[in-house]
C-alpha cells in the first residue's frame, strides 16, 4: 500500500510544480517522504524515513550533508518533516560494520517519540548487538541505579533515501543541557569526554597520556581551557601522591559516590572503552568535585571483543587502569567501593529478567533487520564472535555470561 502512495504523490509532485525530491513543498496540510516498506512491513516500531538533498550519499563523519526527515506510524506519517543535516558516526562500528550509524541535528529543536526537545540525535545501528539491547538496557540500569542522567533511547526503523538500512536505536546525545547533562550555563563549567574523535573546529587538551575533548562550553576561551586544564592537572597529581584522607580528603576532589556507581556499571559489563581508552564522559564546576559520567557505548561490552582476556566473564580490566588505578590503591576507598557492590549486587542480578523481557518485546521488531543483515549466523565479521540459530538464543547466551560475571565478581570482589 505504502508503495502505491508513493508512486501517486511523486507523480503528482512532477506535475503539479513542485521541486521533484519526494516530498511536497507546498503549503498543503499533506506532507509526505516516500516509504516503501512492501519488503519491511510494519513490525510494530516507528519507522524514520530521512532524504537527503538530491538523494546525496552519506558516507564520511565529517560532511553533515543537508536532508529532511519523517516519522511513520502503522499507516501514515506521525510527524510533520523536519530539517537536518545527517552524518556517519562511531569509532570501530564504522570501520567494521557494514550498517553505519548516523548522527542528526535538527534545525530547530524537537522532541522526538517522547523524549525531550532538542537538535541532536544519534542513530545507533547496533550491529555489533545481535540481541540489539546492550546499549538500551545498561542506560535503563544506570538510570534505575539513581544516575543524574542516562541517555534516552527508542527503537526505530530507518529508511534512508528510499533504502531500508534497518532495525536503531534512537539516542540522545550526550551534550549540556536541561534535559541532559546539566550542569551550570557558564564558562566555569565544563562537559569533558577522554579519548574523542578528533574534529576541527573543537578543543582538546592532554592529561595523563590521554585527550580531552572539551564538549562545553562550546567555543571556550582560552582561560576558561586553561583553568579546567590546570585543574585536571592538579587532580591527577593528587591521585599520583595518593593521601586521600585527611583535610583533603578525595571527597573534596571526586563525587565518590558517583564514581562508584559509574565504576561498577563498566566493571560489571566489561566495557573496553572504559579502562581510561574513550567514550569517557566526566562533568566538572569551579569549586565543586569532579563528576563521572553519563555512561556511554557498550554494544561491545558484555563479552563482545577480539581480545579473549575481555570475551570471558572473569576479571578485572576497569580497575587497573587509569584513575581507576589509583582509587584502587587506597584501602579505605576500596572498602566503599567494595560495600557498594555488596549492597547492589542482587539488583544487577536482576538485569537478566529484563533483557528476558525487553529481548521478547523487541524480538519482532528485529525480523526486518535480520533480513537486511543476516548476522545472527555470522561469525566472520570481527564484530560477531558467536553465531546464533535464533534471537532467543542470542538472549540466552547474553544473560549465560552476565550469570557466570556476576558469579565471577561475588567470588573474588574483595581481592
């Protein structure tokens, strides 16, 4: 049906004037983007239908290339169609993955599917996920575990200039806002993020053999980068001297609290990029304690790596590295951190009952995507270690091994 409207609105908008690119630009209450979905009916999940200028190819991170987005309910448009520029995005998803993830901004901010206004979003395509949940159910754990702020996500089909490319997660970014990361509108607080993508036109300093990018304030005047870059400096020695107790004590540095969450939640799913390489997000403000987070990025957490030291549920790669190093070495901090677990542990437990649960929500929404990209099979990708008959048994094999972490992690926390 989807596809016969097609046909009929483009035929319409050649002969009635209109600029020929798949939508009307008329003043009619009646907008539309083309769909087709008679290969990828609907499977119960809002469809994203973007077109870029001229049917542009997006195929780079760094040309934002100029385009128009629609979302599709069941049988019709569910939105009015949105200005944007699309670009590719992602690190080894982008260099492995044939299903390329995307980053969106919008011209004017929007609230999309229920999640709070704004012009940016990520596209996530999850490829390396064969039970697509890694990313949407460590951002719920982290906001159920009383995070500040986790990132928002729905699921979405997306069609891109009139092609299915598949099951994603739509993302909020991580970026200083009310509604995100929130943090005082002044040129004394400071979004970082430890090992970014380099960009031009964006800030960077270097401490502990490691880049900053500074994510706000966006534009930051030499002194405002001087003073956090100076005040990372200074944490760091202090972590190096290692006295964390006393007048000036840790606390008067790191929200430990904070950190102690956001430690246990990498630990837990074994996240690579954590163990002080990338995607490292940190909050600070003049006179007030350094802030980790919010989490980022675990579709190759949870086992999923090439090294075999991070596939297996055993050890413990996050707290030997970097900062977390350090924290570590002092044997009252450790203590904390150590309650905390003992404290919270059953409720990670619990996390295996909700990948159960969301795992047969979505199992229907993943068909189309499996069909565009049969990878549930597939092993040869460096992105797919294990192959799988069923998405069920995809599931079963991801709660297997957080079964057999959590056992791993109860036996042998103290050490």
């Amino acid at each position: 049906m989807k596809k016969l409207i097609c046909i009929l609105l483009i035929t319409l908008f050649a002969g009635c004037g209109h600029d020929f690119l798949g939508w009307d630009t008329s003043d009619s209450e009646n907008h539309y983007l083309p769909l087709d979905d008679s290969q990828y009916p609907y499977t119960g999940v809002y469809r994203v239908v973007i077109q870029t200028e001229d049917l542009h190819g997006v195929v780079n991170r760094e040309t934002e290339v100029p385009a128009y987005m629609q979302i599709y309910g069941k049988d019709a448009p569910e939105s009015e169609i949105f200005h944007l520029t699309i670009r590719c995005r992602g690190n080894t998803s982008f260099t492995f993955s044939p299903k390329t993830s995307y980053k969106i901004e919008l011209d004017e901010k929007q609230g999309l599917l229920g999640m709070p206004q704004d012009k940016d979003w990520a596209l996530i395509a999850n490829y390396g996920d064969k039970t697509h949940l890694k990313n949407f159910i460590t951002y719920k754990l982290a906001n159920w575990l009383g995070d500040e702020y986790s990132p928002r996500t729905q699921y979405v089909e997306l069609y891109l200039n009139r092609t299915y490319q598949g099951l994603y997660l739509l993302t909020e970014t991580v970026k200083a806002s009310n509604d995100r990361v929130n943090i005082p509108y002044n040129d004394t607080s400071f979004l970082l993020e430890i090992g970014p993508t380099v960009k031009e036109g964006k800030s960077y300093f270097k401490q502990d053999n490691r880049l900053f990018e500074v994510k706000y304030p966006k534009n930051i005047s030499e002194k405002s980068l001087e003073l956090v870059k100076k005040h990372m400096g200074e944490w760091s020695l202090y972590l190096s001297q290692g006295n964390f107790h006393g007048s000036d004590s840790i606390d008067t540095w790191l929200d430990v609290d904070d950190f102690i969450r956001y430690y246990w939640i990498q630990e837990f799913t074994k996240n690579l990029d954590a163990a002080f390489h990338r995607s490292i997000f940190l909050t600070w403000e003049k006179n007030s304690v350094i802030k980790m987070g919010p989490v980022w990025d675990f579709d190759q957490g949870y086992g999923n790596w090439t090294k075999e030291e991070w596939q297996g549920p055993d050890g413990w790669p996050i707290r030997s590295e970097g900062w977390a190093a350090k924290i570590f070495s002092d044997e009252q901090t450790r203590t904390r951190i150590n309650n905390y677990w003992v404290k919270n542990r059953l409720f990670f437990a619990t996390i295996t009952d909700s990948i159960s649960k969301y795992g047969a929500i979505i199992e229907k929404y993943t068909k189309n995507d499996f069909k565009r990209w049969p990878m549930l099979s597939n092993n040869d990708n460096d992105l797919h270690k294990e192959s799988y008959q069923t998405y069920n048994e995809a599931i079963d094999s991801l709660n297997s091994w957080i079964t057999q972490r959590l056992q791993w992690m109860n036996d042998h926390f103290t050490e």
